[in-house]
C-alpha cells in the first residue's frame, strides 16, 4: 500500500463526515454487563490470575475488570436477529442484511430478519453518526432502543458505503473493537491536533475524543491480530494533519484478508478451515523439528524444518519434541499433545498460556488419558476428531466432552481409508478447498469432506507432492 504525503488532502472528503463511535452501557449496568459476555462466552473473562501473578500490587476492582470483559460471542458462532427502529422498504433492509451477512463468508456469522424482539436493532437517525454496542452488549439495551445506527442510509447511499460502514458497525456487534485503538497506532496521534481535528469535524468534547480516538485497548484484555492492521475493516481512516509522522492511517474500505482471518479464528464455521493459523500458515512437527507449510503457495516456506526449541515461546522442553498431535481449536486457542499432558497454545500472543503442561486425564472428558496420535477441528460439524491406534473418537467441541459411543475403530467408519491408515494415522490436517489430509508413514491420503469418503488414487506418497516434507512421514 502507498502511505499519503504530509500535504496531500483527504482523499474521501465526503466519506468521513461521520466517524464511528462504539457505544458503551450505562455505567450503572457494566458489571452486569460484563457478566453476561463472561456467562455467553467464558474466554470473556479478563486474566484475573495473569494479573495477579504479573502485578500483585495493582487493585483490580470490579469496574476495572469490568472495562477489561471482551464482549465476543461463544465459539459456537454467531445467530442474531436483526430488527430496523423505522420501516425502511424491502431492498434497503436486504441490502443492509446482505452486508451483514458478509462476516459470514469467513465465519460462522449469520443474521437473520424478523419483526418480533429483535436482538440487533438498527436505527437510520439523521445526524446522530454511526455506531454500535460492541458484541453481547447489545443484549443489555432496553428493547425499544437501537443498538446500531447507520445515519440517513438509503438506497442511494453509495455501495461503498455499505462495505465500510455497514460491516465495520456489524463487526462491533460481533464484538470486534476498533483497530484504531491498538497502541501501535495510537502511539502515532497527535494528542492535540486530534482533539481539535474531532472537535472541529465531529462535534466531539476533549474527552470523547479521548475515549474514542486516544485511549489505547487493554492489552490484556485483547484478542488480536500480531501486528495493528492499517487496512482493517475495523480501522477507521485517521488525517496525515493529525498523526506525528504525517501519515495517514488508510482504514478499511472492506473486510480484509487479515480481518477474515481473525473472524474465522474466533468464530470458527462450516467454511471455516480448521489447520491454517491466522498468519495463513500450517505447521508439522517431526522429532525435535517443526516446518512452517504455506498452502496458498503448496510448499513448506524457505528456512524450514527448523529446532522446536526455541522457537515456540513457553514450550516447557518436554514439548520440545515427540508432539503426538497439534489441533488448532476455536478461540484462538491450539492444543499440543504429547504422552499424558497438553498445552494450551494462544494463537494470536504467539505463546503458551500460563499453567500449561496439565494432565489430559480430568481436562478433556472421554478422551485417552494418553498417546494421541492425531486431532483435527472437523468443518462444519462443531466436532473435533482425535486418533490413537487403530480407534478415534468424536469430541463435541461446544459440549467439551466427547460423544457418547466413542472410540470406535477407525476400519469400517472412514471410507476408503485403506488398512494401513485404518491401523492408525500419525497426523491430519483440514485444508480451506474441502478436503483434509491424513498422514500415515511415507505416506498420505486425501479426504473429501462433503463426499465423506477418500478421494480416488489416494494414498499417495508424500515425496514429491509435499515439497519441503520429509519424506519419511510426521509426528504431528
Ligand atoms: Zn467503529
């Protein structure tokens, strides 16, 4: 992208006649408030303990925690309906949804019309701007009062304008804060000239500029991305005048590749791929060395096999080789097994979480207590398949606990596989084009998952159509 000079004007005069305000409860309901996202979605929760360990000293008093809640639906996904305050004709309300709806090409987002109880209620009030209660929020405004506004929409209002002010407002009730917010960019304001840039534009006091604009998100309490994205979908476009480098911040003109990414990751879908991390890329594990897998490109990238150690921040060095199984689960969250215990992996801090080794036995019900050959998220049915041996069984991701009936023998009920992959696979991963891919020895095989069954011609080895694997097979 090309950045714009100290002296060049606004390029979208017209555009940003109105910026976007996230809308908070009042301040009476946010303990509430923050026990409902907490009681929809446990990840909610702000890391009492974390803090407590990194910073004894600091008070955490409920409104403070309050404030550090997120406000993300579960990883079940998102179903609201959606209501309008006034009575907009049937093409503005399906173009409305249809942008809404585009969350979910990535995302098990859906919204859904209707005239009774509307969870989300949109609001077209002239001069009032564009905003949104962020995530669960929503579910602690009165009844007869909007939870999103989209200032004077109509059918006339450019195209453009639906992508970037109707899927940024709908990423607040999905829960996404502003990516303007994150520090790396905030650090770039000029205090000054943006409270009197707000000011001037938006009518804004010192102090909503502050809350709006200046204050950078909890780091603690932030789920995100590695590095802010200028381009963002959540990111609004911020002045060269008011930044110190005299760079303006692009903003999203439409959900981007990064933003898609991310949405999938939290709310995992039927589209969703399962094995392909936020930064697009897979990972396998073999001995003490992992390798980094671009599947866009079909080959591992340059550099790699590499050491574990060392290269996978809170690995404790039993981890550092022999991990049986690598499962990217909602969340944000990966699993790595290996003989009796796990780890939690967070995803997006790049860094095991804290407490981490457990034992499996007591933390994942009905599943072995040990030796897990193989885990995989499966798409579209909220279920996560594990192998060891010649069984696998069936856990229920929402539910947390494993299916009834399970294990079962793999022979018999994954069609086509042949009995060499029957007795057992080392690894399994699930690919965004509808098929995963189970690795036994030199060996792999295709699934297709609509179909339910092994591709025809298939196994196949994996040398000469893994680049940059080893040929020899995987451990996880
Ligand atoms: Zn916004």
């Amino acid at each position: 992208m090309t950045t714009h000079s100290h002296s060049h004007p606004d390029p979208h005069p017209d555009l940003h006649a109105h910026s976007c305000t996230i809308k908070t409860v009042p301040a009476a309901d946010l303990a509430a408030a923050a026990d409902k996202a907490v009681r929809i979605n446990p990840h909610n929760a702000p890391p009492v303990q974390a803090l407590r360990a990194l910073a004894p000293d600091i008070p955490l008093p409920p409104a403070r925690l309050s404030v550090m809640t997120k406000k993300y639906w579960g990883a079940k996904g998102v179903k609201l309906t959606v209501g309008f305050m006034d009575s907009p004709a049937a093409d503005l309300r399906a173009r409305i949804l249809s942008h809404m709806n585009a969350w979910g090409q990535w995302s098990n987002v859906r919204f859904v019309e209707t005239k009774t109880n509307p969870q989300v209620r949109i609001a077209r009030t002239a001069g009032d701007g564009y905003w949104s209660y962020l995530g669960t929020d929503i579910l602690s405004i009165p009844a007869n009062a909007a939870t999103m506004n989209l200032d004077s929409f109509t059918m006339n209002t450019p195209d453009s304008e639906f992508y970037r002010v109707v899927r940024h407002e709908t990423g607040h009730t999905l829960g996404f804060p502003h990516e303007h917010m994150r520090k790396q960019i905030i650090d770039r304001i000029d205090r000054a000239k943006a409270i009197a840039y707000f000011k001037a534009t938006q009518g804004w006091s010192e102090n909503e500029v502050i809350a709006q604009v200046l204050t950078p998100l909890e780091q603690s309490a932030l789920i995100a991305t590695a590095q802010a994205d200028p381009l963002s979908i959540m990111c609004y476009w911020l002045p060269a005048s008011i930044m110190k480098d005299g760079v303006a911040i692009s903003g999203g003109t439409d959900i981007d590749a990064l933003d898609a990414q991310f949405a999938g990751l939290v709310y995992p879908g039927p589209l969703t791929p399962s094995c392909i991390w936020p930064n697009g890329k897979a990972y396998f594990f073999k001995g003490a060395q992992y390798l980094r897998y671009d599947p866009k490109a079909d080959k591992t990238d340059a550099g790699y096999p590499k050491p574990i150690a060392g290269n996978w921040p809170g690995f404790p060095a039993t981890f550092s080789s022999g991990v049986g199984a690598c499962v990217l689960w909602g969340g944000g969250k990966a699993y790595f097994f290996k003989g009796t215990q796990y780890l939690r992996y967070d995803v997006v801090a790049d860094k095991a979480d804290a407490g981490y080794p457990k034992p499996i036995a007591g933390n994942w019900p009905g599943l072995w207590a040990d030796n897990i050959d193989a885990a995989v998220c499966w798409p579209g049915n909220g279920k996560a398949y594990f192998f060891r041996g010649s069984e696998y069984l069936r856990y229920d991701i929402a539910a947390d606990k494993t299916d009834p009936g399970y294990p079962k023998p793999i022979a018999g009920n994954w069609p086509g596989f042949p009995a060499a992959f029957a007795a057992g696979v080392q690894a399994a991963v699930v690919w965004n084009n509808g098929k995963a891919y189970f690795f036994k020895g030199s060996q792999y095989l295709r699934y297709d998952i609509a179909a339910d069954k092994v591709d025809a011609g298939y196994p196949k080895p994996i040398a000469g159509n893994w680049p940059g694997f080893w040929p020899s097979g995987l451990d996880a």
